[in-house]
DNA sequence: CTAGGGTTAG
C-alpha cells in the first residue's frame, strides 16, 4: 500500500523537491531546508531517481542532492545501485572524473555492486570525451573493480566505440579479443553498423559475410543495418536492390525496415517513392509505428511543405495513433523552417494536451530558428520562458546556440548577455568548448566589461563550481 | 546501456 502510494506521488513529488532545488541559489538555505524537511519525505530510490533526472541539467546541484542523501543515516536511506548511476553518469559528463571514482568505491562500501551498466555509463562518457584509449584500460581492469567481463560487457564496449565513430578501434579490440569472448551474431551487427554509421557499406558487407562464413545466421536486425547503410552512404540504388532482395529472398520485412525505407527516399528527395513505399506496407502485412509516421512527417516537411506533413498528423489522429514528442518536434521544426512561428507556438501549446511536455528539443528548435531569423530579443524571451531552468533546464546546445547568435550583431549588450549565459551554463556544470569560451572573453573585454571577465575567470578556475566546487 | 527505424543546420 506504502509503495503503490509512493509510486502513484513520485512524479509530482518529484516535480515539487526539483523545481525547489533549482529555484533556492543559496547552498545553505537549500541544504538547512533539504535538513528540516528530509524526514518527512517518503525517499525512495524511483522519487531519488525522477529527481536526479529532473536536475540532469544542473549537475552540480544534482550531486548536491544526491550527497545529502547519501550523508543520511543508512536507517533513514540509503542508495540504491540506480541512482549511484545517475549520479556516476552526471558527475562523469561534467568530467569530474574524481569524483567519479570517488562515487564507485562509495557505491562497493556501501555493498552495492557496480554492475556492467554501471561500467557502460563510465566508458560511454570516456569515449565521447574523447579519452579512448582511457576507456579501453578501464574496460581491460573492470574486473579487478567488481565486474567481470563476458560477452554481454564486450559487445557494449564495442558498441560504445561504434556510436562515437571509432570503428577502426572496435574493429581491432574485436580481432584481438573475439577468441576469447566468441563473438556472437549481436557482435557483428553491432561492428557491421560501425561501418555503416562512417559510410563504409562494403566493408560491413564484409563483416556480414564474415559471419556467414562462422556458421552465424544473419537477423531482420543485420539486414536493416545494411539497408540504412546504404541510404546513409546515399547509395540509393543499392538500398533499393538491397530492399528487392530482402523481399525476394522471402527476408522478414518489419515495421523497421519500412521505416528505414520511408526515411531514406524521403530524405534524399524521393517524396513519391518515399510516399508510395509507406502506401504499400499495410497491404504487406505490417502496420506502422508512430516512428514511420514521424519519418514521413519530417520527410514532407522538408522536402514537400508543412501543409502535407499536417494531413498526415492529422490522418495518425484520425487512425487512433497517439503523437509523441518527436511527433511534435518534428512538425515544429517543420513550421519554423516556414517561418510560421505563432503555429509552431500553437502546437507547443498542443502537446502539453496530449501529455507531452514541451521538452529541451522543442525550446532548442524555436530558439535556434528564431536566432537564425534574427530574432534575438524573441528568442530570449522563450529562452526565459524555460523558466529560468526551473521547468525545462537549457543543455548545453541551448547554449551554445544562443551564445554564438549573440555575436551576430556587433552590440556591446550582446556580449554582457553572452557573458552571463556562459557564467550560467558554468554553474550548472556544463563544459563550454574552449573556442565559445575565449570568444566570450575575448568579447567582455574588448567591450570593457571586465569585471564579468574576471568573475568567469574565477570560475574557470574551480570546475564544477556552484557555488563552490562539490565535495564527495 | 548486448544489435536495427523518427528530432539539430551545414
């Protein structure tokens, strides 16, 4: 009865004890207030976990939380190994890899053992940081910290390497260990894909084959690697035969490929074909997904106009299917990309009917099209919109875009604005990419604003800084 | 977060 009525509360809990973290500047009001109410809080790791979700966006306070917790007698709570990672995950995109490691052996004395997600997370970060080699050695050494290395953790390794562009490595990690760890068929798809993601078709072909060849049997899965393959690489007339031969050779053609197929043509220019394939696949058996309308939908907006892209939206209404966020996304992009930014409004203001809430990506879109329009005033007013971060916290590309339109007209307020963005996104533990940060400086003090130069000088100096940096 | 399809421009 006390889970169910947790469980049923956590989401506007959640909301509530979020919205107060980010809202409260002072640390220590926020940590006496977290200390008068705590006890009358129901904490239970989903409650931890929404909150810790809610505060992605300002890392520094989600580990804030996430400490005071953890400083909790182990009676009145204790951790568990989820939301150990969620905060391993945030602490390690703030790149405070101290603290990282800080947070792992804190996790193991609590006896909470680091599970291969919990590694996932830790190489995930590493390898788009930029650090692959680190990520290899913490990946060789897994087992000496409580987890060992199979087959599944391999593959999620390679995975990782794959998603951030680094086939040639996992290529290499998968010759040099595949005897040891025998890869399966989830193995070469996952590096048949790698190759496909930087548009080498005819060396994933190879892998294809090569797996043939170890007596594995190819999956809907690898087909549809390839057929994506192909359209990415833009050689369509491959992806085509490639579609004809799956469907010949009597290969499962699902709701996936179809989606593949729709996206493909779409993108490329082929509205009709595009159009003509999504007709087809009912009367193949195969009913599409809200991700095959979303397909179709971007396609029309971009290649066709809006005006058809909302015949479709409303044709899924009329079909019973229920619009998601990318749904929406996809249809305001769509509309601003006409310049049609009061109907964009209005559909931002439709989701909230349908349950999903304007997320990050919608602001992001409006905000980027109205800066390319010139609109820097409006942009920052629904940039404020985003409620000083307090509903939908700005990442970093909201920053990013709003900070580089900042230097399109030559105003010196602009640069106090852009100065303030960048001193924000600081303290809500975002790294800026060193080129946005000189220019920042530069801008400051060429526009003698020097004491907001120094102040973010300061604040360069202590990363992770709010208001002084976290100590785990 | 052991594999495949929809959101960001160029």
């Amino acid at each position: 009865m006390c889970c169910f009525l947790i469980g049923q509360y956590s989401a506007p809990l959640s909301k509530n004890i979020s919205r107060f973290i980010l809202r409260t500047v002072d640390i220590d009001t926020l940590t006496h207030t977290l200390e008068e109410t705590a006890c009358k809080i129901p904490w239970s790791p989903p409650l931890v976990n929404c909150i810790l979700k809610r505060l992605w966006n300002h890392g520094p306070k989600a580990l804030l939380f996430f400490n005071f917790l953890d400083f909790l007698s182990p009676r009145r709570y204790a951790h568990a190994a989820s939301s150990f990672n969620h905060a391993i995950d945030i602490a390690a995109r703030m790149r405070q890899y101290n603290a990282v490691w800080t947070l792992l052996s804190r996790m193991r004395s609590r006896n909470i053992t680091p599970s291969p997600l919990t590694f996932a997370i830790i190489l995930e970060r590493f390898v788009s940081a930029g650090k692959p080699e680190k990520a290899l050695r913490i990946f060789l050494s897994m087992h000496h910290r409580g987890c060992p290395q199979d087959l599944s953790s391999f593959n999620t390794f390679l995975d990782i390497l794959c998603k951030s562009n680094r086939v040639e490595m996992a290529s290499s990690l998968f010759r040099a260990l595949g005897p040891r760890f025998r890869p399966d068929t989830v193995t070469y798809n996952i590096i048949a894909n790698g190759w496909c993601l930087i548009k080498r078709t005819p060396v994933a072909l190879r892998v294809m084959k090569d797996m043939v060849e170890r007596g594995l049997t190819p999956t809907p899965v690898t087909y549809n690697i390839l057929l994506k393959g192909y359209f990415r690489a833009g050689q369509l007339k491959e992806a085509w035969d490639f579609f004809l031969q799956m469907k010949r050779r009597g290969c499962e053609l699902d709701v996936v490929t179809y989606t593949t197929v729709v996206h493909g043509f779409g993108v490329a220019g082929e509205v009709e074909k595009a159009q003509r394939v999504f007709d087809e696949m009912v009367g193949h058996g195969c009913l599409p997904s809200i991700a095959t309308y979303n397909a179709l939908i971007q396609v029309l907006c971009k290649k066709d106009n809006v005006e058809n892209a909302l015949v479709v939206f409303n044709d899924l209404l009329r079909k019973g299917y229920l619009p998601n966020s990318t749904t929406y996304n996809v249809l305001i992009r769509g509309l601003c990309h006409a310049s049609e930014f009061d109907r964009a409004a209005e559909f931002m203001e439709r989701m909230k009917g349908d349950d999903c809430e304007p997320n990050v990506q919608t602001f992001n879109v409006i905000i980027r099209y109205l800066c390319d329009a010139g609109e820097i005033e409006r942009s920052l007013s629904v940039f404020a919109k985003m409620g000083n971060g307090v509903c939908c916290p700005p990442n970093l590309d909201t920053y990013n875009v709003l900070i580089s339109a900042l230097f399109v007209r030559k105003k010196p307020d602009d640069m106090l604005t852009a100065g303030k963005l960048l001193m924000e996104m600081m303290e809500r533990g975002f790294v800026p990419r060193k080129f946005t940060y000189n220019r920042v400086l530069n801008g400051l003090l060429l526009t003698g604003n020097q004491a907001l130069a120094k102040e973010i000088l300061r604040a360069q100096s202590r990363p992770g800084h709010f208001p002084r940096e976290i100590r785990l």
